[in-house]
C-alpha cells in the first residue's frame, strides 16, 4: 500500500544526494514472520550524506493485515533543522493512520519561525484531509510541530490527497535543507548533537511499535530493532536507571 511513498523518497534520495549506505547491525536489516496464512517481512535500509547524517526508512508487509511505511531523517549535526519524520500504517483495510512532520528540535521563537512557519502553506493546502486526532504515545508539545499532518483515513485518501501532501512536505524539507547555513561555532555543533540524542531517548522510551515488533518477530528482536538501529542513540530504560 505504502510502497509509491517508499519509492518516491528512494528517488528524491538517490537524484539529490550523493548517498553512502550505513551498515545496519547483522540480522536488523530484514526479518521474516512465516506463521499463519500471511507471512510478514520487515526490511529496512539506511544511508547517509554529508547533509544528512542518517536516513533511514523501513517497510513492514503482511498483506492485508499491515502495511506500514517509517522513516526518520536526521541532518547532520553542523545543521539545526528538524527532522523529517513519516509514519504510515494500515492495519485491515479500514485502520490507517498518517503522520508526516518536520519534528524540531528547539521551540524557541526564531527557530520555529525558520523551520516550521513555511509548513503552514501545505498545512492549510491539505486542511480537507488534516485531523486533531489526540496523541496517546507522545507530548504533541514535544517533538512535534504545530502544523503537523496526522489523521485517520481511506485508502482511496492516502493514494491521492495524502501521496500529494507527502511529495509536497518532501520537497518543501528539501528546500529548508538546500538554504540552510552550517554551524560552524562548536558550541552550536555540539548543541545539535544534544538535541538529536535526546531525540532518540524520548522516542525509543514511548514508541508504540516496539509492542507490534515483538508481536512479529518477537521480543528480543524488537528490543535490538528499538536500540540498534530506529534509536541507536538512546540506552535502555533499565540500563539508564540508577543503580543499573
């Protein structure tokens, strides 16, 4: 289902950047599930650019049960724009839900003013289609921009109002990039750098899908999937609390 947004990504990747893939720890970067009449695959693939220090989207196939299509791009850390994140899952063929953002890492005045006022434009070009649909995981506050795309929908939905708001939340993200400046001031660098992990602890610590990767491919896989690779930046909660 979620495939023409893979491969429209793939394609921006591979015609803008000069792109050097990223060894993915052994056994993360495809899994298969054979149990029950639908078996599902989980694959994943990752590459970095001197303009993006990691990118790295993943795509889960069980047929009718589940498409989901995920993707988180980080800039490299001599720029301070957020990141790009896009998740898409369809369970059954009435469960779907859409998330694409540009996530920042700071929310200050200047800095949302930057990176998040130009997404108004495609916020309110795809008002017809954008829900305030409550977050259960996560502090919408945090990580998360006000004009955010979230909703719940049809697949008649995805594959027209919501694929033309996905190329156009990419090649509006595409030109934040292309103007931005780099840091050179190492506190600046090491600012980001903050930013970033921090990032990845507070996802690693509240994402819902680590239960629906156990549920596949099972507990101590999600676990290394969670840390290893989606989060690699972030340390477990038991290994991070005291005394641990």
């Amino acid at each position: 289902m979620y495939r023409p947004f893979l491969e429209h990504l793939q394609q921006k990747l591979q015609s803008s950047f000069d792109l050097q893939p990223l060894t993915i720890p052994a056994g993360l970067d495809y899994r298969a599930n054979e149990r029950g009449r639908q078996p599902t695959t989980i694959q994943s693939w990752c590459y970095t650019c001197p303009e993006l220090r990691k990118i790295r989207y993943t795509y889960i196939d069980g047929g009718e049960n589940a498409q989901v299509f995920n993707s988180v791009i980080y800039p490299s850390h001599g720029y301070e724009l957020p990141l790009l994140g896009v998740d898409l899952l369809s369970f059954g063929k009435k469960k779907n839900l859409i998330v694409l953002d540009f996530q920042p890492l700071f929310r200050d005045e200047a800095y949302l003013a930057r990176y998040i006022e130009p997404m108004r434009i495609l916020r309110e070009r795809y008002s017809d289609v954008a829900q305030d649909v409550e977050m259960k995981f996560y502090d919408a506050n945090q990580y998360f921009s006000k004009y955010l795309l979230f909703a719940r929908t049809d697949a008649e939905t995805i594959e027209g109002r919501m694929f033309a708001a996905y190329c156009d939340y990419l090649d509006l993200y595409w030109q934040l990039l292309a103007a931005a400046v780099p840091l050179d001031d190492p506190e600046d660098v090491r600012r980001i750098v903050k930013a970033q992990k921090d990032y990845d602890q507070y996802s690693a610590d509240r994402d819902p899908a680590s239960g629906l990767f156990s549920s596949y491919f099972g507990h101590e896989w999600a676990e290394r999937f969670l840390y290893e690779f989606l989060f690699e930046d972030a340390v477990p909660l038991a290994v991070g609390q005291p005394g641990r």
